[in-house]
C-alpha cells in the first residue's frame, strides 16, 4: 500500500514532544521527533515563510531513524516574534542562538526549506556549528529573476496594499480565502485530488499562522531582499540542495549555478513537482536526507 503524505505527517505528530527555549528575546516552541535509536543523528529544520512546524511534519514521519527538531520561526505559529526587525539577519542570529540553546551532543544537520533556506544560508555562511547543510526547495537568486517573477511584482503590490491598509482590512487581506487558495494552486503539480485536497487543507489551516501584520510584512520583505547565491560561497561544510524540476521561485538553472560557487562538496538531486516537495514527495525528500547523512557521519 502506498503510504500518503498525510499518514507520514499523522506519525510524525504522534511521536512529537513539545518544547520551549528562550532565543534573544522571544520564546521559541520547538518539537522533537525522536528516533527509534536515541543516540540518532539529530537534523534540524527550519520551515518557510508563513508556514510552521507542520509544513515538515511528513518529512519528520518519514525519518523514525533520526532525532527531527523543527521549531516555529519567531513570529509565526506558537513562537514569539522579535521585538525588532524579522529580517534574515536577526533570523541568523536567532538560529545560532536555537542550535546553541538545544545542546545537543554532537552537531546537527541543518535543513532549510524555501525562505528557511536562506536562513539557513546565511546562518551557514563561515559558521561550524553544523555538520551539514540541506537546502530544500532553495530560493537561489534574486525573488524578481525566478521563473514566475511576474507573479512576483504582484505579490509586491499586494503586501504592499495591504500594508498602507487599515490593520483590520490589512490583515484580512493577508489572511484571505482566495489569496491562500490561490497561491496552494499555483504552487501544488501533483494531479492526485486526494494529495491536491490534503495540500490546501494544509495551507488552509497553517499558512496564516503568523503574529502580526508586522511579521507577515516585514518577512515578506526578508524572503524577497536575500537569496542562497549571496552567502553559498562561504559555506564550510558539506551541501545537499532537493529541487523541484517545476519549481516556481528558482529554476533548475539558478540552482546549478548557485551550487557552482560552493567550495565544499555539493550535490543536487531534481524532483519531478514544484517548490511543494515537503507535501507531494515527503519519502522521496527523506530518503535524500537520509543518505546524506550517512555520507557526512562516514
């Protein structure tokens, strides 16, 4: 029988333990998959933009073999939002601090999806605190030089309308039926109706789970001003990049050549769907997961 996306995401919140830790000043919730082995290698992830925990929660079910940690980013699900700026720096910073705070007994593997991967780069960018680095689904260059960098300046003016907004009219903007709909559209290729109707359900129940107006603006801002290219050059530890081969926000090319600049081993495996890889091919992103790790522990 083939096991769906859903199932993996149903045993990976059976087995997950809720946490909390103090990271500059907010207090970030966290939940630990633990794996069969305890002494598992443990890998961290950090979701993307508007999302939380449970965007990788199919990933983590996946993987009984590891120790998974996926905390909300501050600001979005259960986690506090920083009293100053939610830009990627101020991400980084409280990344380091996260890994950090766990303390765990050997280092983790760090895993970045969409704008958590270029959290993830740029916390990565000369630092020694990880063993190793997955960038899944990376957004590799500039937002407005994507494949869909039309829908891009469109998305600008609508964060923008509703920024100028009202905050009520500004946050129900933001947090719109048709606007969450629309871009779960967009985004999911996978033709299977039960898989299509779990991934909007998911970004129905999960993808306006943000504090504010303020963090949903200015993390908009974050994900748009950065990208993987500027920091790939200073990673120090081994990469492992997961693409979809239709993925809207950075094609296939703008990957190659981000992976070009780094110095330390790179490899790239190529999904046949979209940016959505941690919904319509959670097996096949852990598997990918899982050999890397045994080449970095080798």
């Amino acid at each position: 029988m083939r096991v769906q996306s859903a199932d993996l995401a149903k045993l990976a919140s059976e087995r997950a333990v809720a946490k909390e830790v103090r990271v500059l000043d907010t207090l970030t919730r966290y939940w630990l998959y633990p794996a069969q082995n305890a002494s598992a290698k443990t890998i961290v992830f950090i979701h993307g933009y508007r999302g939380n925990h449970r965007g990788l929660e199919a990933i983590a079910g996946a993987l009984p073999d590891l120790n998974v940690i996926i905390p909300d980013l501050p600001g979005f699900g259960l986690s506090t939002e920083f009293s100053s700026e939610h830009s990627i720096e101020n991400y980084s910073l409280w990344l380091s601090g996260f890994i950090s705070g766990l303390k765990l007994p050997q280092k983790p593997i760090l895993l970045g999806h969409s704008f958590g991967s270029i959290i993830c780069a740029a916390f990565a960018a000369d630092s020694t605190e990880i063993e190793g680095l997955i960038l899944e689904n990376p957004v590799s260059a500039p937002a407005l030089q994507g494949p869909s960098g039309g829908l891009t300046k469109i998305a600008q003016a609508f964060f923008g309308l509703s920024n100028k907004l009202p905050l009520k009219t500004g946050l129900w903007l933001l947090k719109s039926w048709p606007m969450v709909r629309g871009m779960s559209i967009v985004m999911t290729k996978g033709k299977n109706p039960a898989l299509r109707k779990w991934v909007h359900a998911q970004h129905d129940a999960n993808f306006s789970d943000f504090a504010s107006r303020r963090v949903a603006i200015e993390g908009y801002r974050a994900s748009i001003s950065h990208n993987v290219g500027e920091y790939a050059a200073k990673f120090r530890v081994p990469v492992l990049a997961i693409i979809g081969s239709k993925d809207d926000i950075t094609s296939v090319k703008q990957q190659e050549q981000m992976l070009s600049s780094i110095s330390t081993p790179a490899s790239m495996v190529t999904l046949e769907t979209g940016h959505l890889t941690h919904y319509e091919m959670p097996l096949q992103v852990a598997q990918n997961i899982r050999i890397f790790a045994q080449e970095v522990l080798s």
